[in-house]
C-alpha cells in the first residue's frame, strides 16, 4: 500500500478549544497549535482539559516541531503538559514565543524547551514538511496561518482568523498570498469554523474604538473596562484615546500586566508618554482623569473585575456613576458567572455597558462570507472543516459543497481519527488513542472516571458516614455506630431518620456477627447495601456511603 499523508486532530472538533491537529507521512511529524479546554459542568473539580497526546508521545522520535497559529490558550495552553511527555523546538511569531516562555517559566520547563521565532512570507523546514507562515488578522496580535507543503502538495491550515480591511497596528489578512498559493494549487485547506453560523462580514476592531471614544466624550466619571487580555489592539485603542481625553491609565489583574508587558517589550503596543500610572495612584487623581483596564471579562471568580464588584480589590471599590464596560462576549458556558459580576455592578450603581445593549466587542473570528473568501481563493481540492462543535463542521462542510467542492472531497473528522490524503483521494482510515486528559491541581491525568463518577455522587445526593467500633475478641458491636452526614438532605420533622439508619447499621452488624464473618470488606459491603438500600427506600436519594470499621 502507497504511503499517504495522514493528519490526526487531537481537539478542536466537535468542541470548543483544546485545538492541536498533527500532520505524518512515513517517519516525520509537525503540530500544528497545542490548546487546552476549560470543564463541563460535570467534571467537578477539574481545573483545565488537555488533550491526550499517547499516540504522539509513543511517536516522539518523530516529531519534527510544533507550530503555533497564536498565543490563545486553546491553542498554546497545553504545551507545559504535552512537553512532559514530547520535546520538539516550538515555531512561533516573537508575540507568541513571549507568551509561552511566560508559561514555561511558570511550570519551570524553560530548560527543556527549544524556540525558533518565524515571520510570516518566510519557509522553515521541519523533517519532509516545508512550513510557510501567512499573515491573518485575529483577536491577538502575531496571528498567522500556515501553508504546509507535504509530499502530495499544499495544505492550509488556517487557525482563527477574520478579514479585517482596516486593523489596528497591522496589516490587513494577506489575502494575496492565500490567492498565489490557489492559482499555484492547493490540496486541502483546514479551515476555522467557530463564526459559520453569522452570515455577512465581521466587524472591523476600528469599530470599538469608535464607540470608545463616543464614551469618553463628555464623560466625567471614572471608567473602568474589562477586555480579553489577549486583545493588544483593543488595548491599544483604550490607551491612545484615554491620552487624547487626558486621562491616565491604570491596570490590574496579572494576565493583563503580563501580556502588556510583553507586547510592549516586543513592539506590539506603544504606550503613550506618562499615560500609564500604577493602580495604587488611582485614589488620588480625579474620577475624569483616570481609566482603569481590567481582566474578569468572562466574569472568572477571583479576577480584578470581580474582586471590584464583590469588595475584595485591594485598591479599587465600586462607586456609584462608574461607568464599566464590558468590552468582551461571554463565552459560551461562561454567560452565568458574567451576569453575577454584572448585576453586582449594577447594585453597587454602577452604569454598566455590556453587549447585550451597546456594541461594545467584535469578534476574532470570521464570518460566514469571510470564510467563503478563503475557500474561493484557495480553491482546496480537498477540504476539512475545524475548529467548533459537530453543527459548526457540518454547516462548513456545507457551504464548501455549495463552492463547488464535491461532496466526496469534504471530510468531517472526529477527535482521533485518522484522515489519509494522496494526490488523489481523501478518506478516514482508523482511529489512534485520543481523548481529555483533566488537570486538577498540580495532578495531570490523576482525575479518571470513577474519580469523577464519586465527585458527581458527592455533589448530587450527598455523604453519609457510618462510624462502628467491633471487639477484637468476640465480633460484637461495642461502639456505635455513629452517623455522620454531609450534604445530604432529608427532611427535619423526620429526626427519627438518623435512629433509623443507625439501627440498620446495627442490624447488618449483628447479622456478620452471627454469621461469624470476619473480613471487613465483606462486613462494610453489607453495611453499606442494607443503609443504601433502607435510605432510597425512604427518600428516594442514594447518597455515598462509607462504612468505617474500627477494631476495639
């Protein structure tokens, strides 16, 4: 059998995030991006979702690097996870090296890491793939796509992208270069598909700061604005026209410092002369003079915005008149801790600005005309849609049939599946190990199904522990039981429930006395059914159980 190109997603379809996609043919293999995803609602207590790389781990020898689109963290948040298990050099643009050397620094891998810094119209050759950046516009600066010229031919992946005809600082998505790679050829094109659902074009970044300086006309209050850390231009446009107004800029909350720092460290933003004074002076200038930029956009327990609200900042408290802006959208799962933080404000008489009655954001991503501008410059004779949830992929794949790709040349791939490209056919050819790999704490991995099957009992019906003391001697009960509950609901006219359960506690006992059973698991087995059995009996709740067996 002919050898084929095989690409492989490890996230980023059907889902939100956690995008990393590795592409093999024979004895070489490159990343493109190395995301991590946030928890469902189910996975109690997990912090962060990384992908499982086991198939890329097992193939280490032959990974030739890791390419990254951006500094997001669906697509840089797993690398201190995976280069525990993977070492190959990182390519990025110098924004994007910055924001990752941070990471490393804080999970102290900046020893095992190797850094190439690219530039986009440049080639860079890793094993048999030749790798050339493309400039795009996105919500972060340094955002590129990458043309990957493989054994068959050209194959785009675009990453996050919008077209923007008039960005900030920037120039525009080089449209050019997507249409000389089309005329040229290309063989498959992998495309973002988050906005496909918005029909028309995204709006310009040009457009928020219009409708920030709209705000600060006339304005004698103190403004404070939440945006995505992320978004040095939209920081940039809140900086410039805070000095035109002459006001100061202050800053709080440690992802926004950092990134501040290391786009202006690298060029990406110029802070304009005695613009910037530390949160601490805030109390000392007047309300008119003083704008406050701050993380908690996605309404995060503990960031500045929401230490603000809840008077908890150390500097700064909610006074009435305030005007916040909310100068972000919600991401989806996040829309209810974003409402706590904003109808807080509001108590506190703020005059709150959010979305959903001013335009205050645009989004990153391109929309569904922007999409069908890459494909009609790219004309891909094979195309997989990435990037989103199943309906996001299907309406993609979609719209390309509608372009004229044939329905046999579109693929809708699955997290782990094997695609296989020659020159001539595309197809899903097998499966290699994938999946989420959860990060609780400092433990990666150490979360699995029954750990979570117990976290979601505990959170649902509640514990109850069953404490008993048996002689040594004899088997006989001689303390206890006793019963201990948490979280566990039962209704407090019934105080004879906890006799209830203790005295069928006791009863179990007393049968493995007589039965003459010794071993304790045996003896907390029975225990444990005959309270489980008794309490759904009564309350139609089945809480966790724990029986203690004490020898006295």
């Amino acid at each position: 059998m002919a050898d084929k190109l095989k690409i492989v997603a490890f996230g980023g379809l059907n889902e939100i995030g956690k995008n990393i996609t590795a592409y093999e043919f024979k004895n070489d293999i490159i990343i493109v991006d190395c995301g991590m995803g946030f928890p469902d609602e189910d996975l109690y207590g997990v912090d962060v979702v990384v992908p499982n790389v086991a198939y890329l781990a097992k193939n280490r020898e032959k990974i030739r690097g890791i390419f990254l689109t951006h500094g997001h963290e669906d697509h840089i948040g797993a690398i201190p996870y995976v280069l525990k298990d993977i070492t190959a050099p990182i390519f990025a643009t110098p924004m994007t090296l910055g924001l990752v050397k941070l990471k490393l620094e804080e999970h102290r891998l900046m020893d095992i890491a190797q850094f190439v810094e690219i530039e986009a119209g440049k080639t860079y050759k890793a094993g048999c793939f030749i790798i050339e950046p493309i400039h795009i516009n996105h919500s972060i600066a340094g955002s590129v796509s990458f043309s990957i010229t493989t054994p068959f031919g050209v194959v785009i992946q675009t990453g996050d992208f919008k077209i923007d005809p008039t960005p900030i600082n920037d120039d525009m998505t080089d449209l050019t270069r997507f249409g000389e790679l089309g005329k040229k050829g290309v063989l498959a094109l992998l495309s973002d598909s988050t906005n496909v659902e918005r029909t028309g074009f995204s709006s310009s970044e040009r457009r928020v700061g219009v409708r920030f300086d709209s705000l600060f006309d006339g304005c004698k209050e103190r403004i404070i604005i939440t945006t995505f850390a992320s978004n040095v231009h939209r920081v940039q446009q809140i900086m410039d026209i805070a000095a035109r107004y002459g006001r100061k800029v202050a800053v709080t909350g440690r992802s926004m410092e950092n990134m501040i720092k290391v786009a202006v460290q690298l060029g990406y933003m110029n802070v304009p002369p005695d613009t910037l004074v530390d949160i601490a002076a805030v109390k000392n200038l007047p309300k008119d003079k003083i704008v406050i930029i701050t993380t908690g956009s996605q309404g995060e327990t503990m960031s500045a915005l929401y230490r603000m609200a809840f008077s908890g900042h150390k500097y700064i408290e909610i006074q009435p008149g305030d005007h916040v802006v909310m100068s972000a959208s919600a991401v989806p799962g996040n829309e209810t801790t974003v409402s706590k933080i904003v109808n807080e404000l509001f108590r506190k008489g703020a005059e709150v600005m959010y979305r959903a009655v001013d335009e205050l954001h645009v989004s990153g991503h391109g929309f569904q005309d922007e999409l069908k501008i890459i494909l009609a410059l790219t004309k891909p004779k094979f195309f997989i849609p990435v990037h989103g949830e199943h309906r996001h992929l299907k309406m993609h794949a979609e719209i390309a049939k509608t372009m004229g790709i044939p329905a046999a040349n579109v693929i809708i791939s699955e997290v782990g599946r094997v695609i296989e490209l020659s020159r001539k056919d595309i197809c899903l050819n097998g499966i290699v190990q994938s999946g989420r790999t959860f990060v609780d704490g400092t433990g990666i991995g150490d979360v699995g199904s029954i750990v979570l099957r117990d976290r979601k009992h505990l959170a649902t019906d509640g514990m109850l522990v069953i404490v008993a003391g048996i002689s040594l001697e004899d088997g006989s009960v001689v303390s206890g039981p006793d019963i201990i509950t948490r979280g566990f609901v039962y209704v407090k006219e019934n105080t004879t429930l906890i006799d209830e359960i203790r005295a069928v506690a006791l009863e179990s006992l007393n049968q493995c006395n007589t039965r003459n059973i010794s071993d304790f698991t045996t003896i907390k087995s029975a225990v444990k059914g005959a309270v489980s059995q008794y309490l759904y009996k009564i309350t139609k709740h089945n809480p966790m159980i724990l029986p203690v067996i004490l020898e006295v």
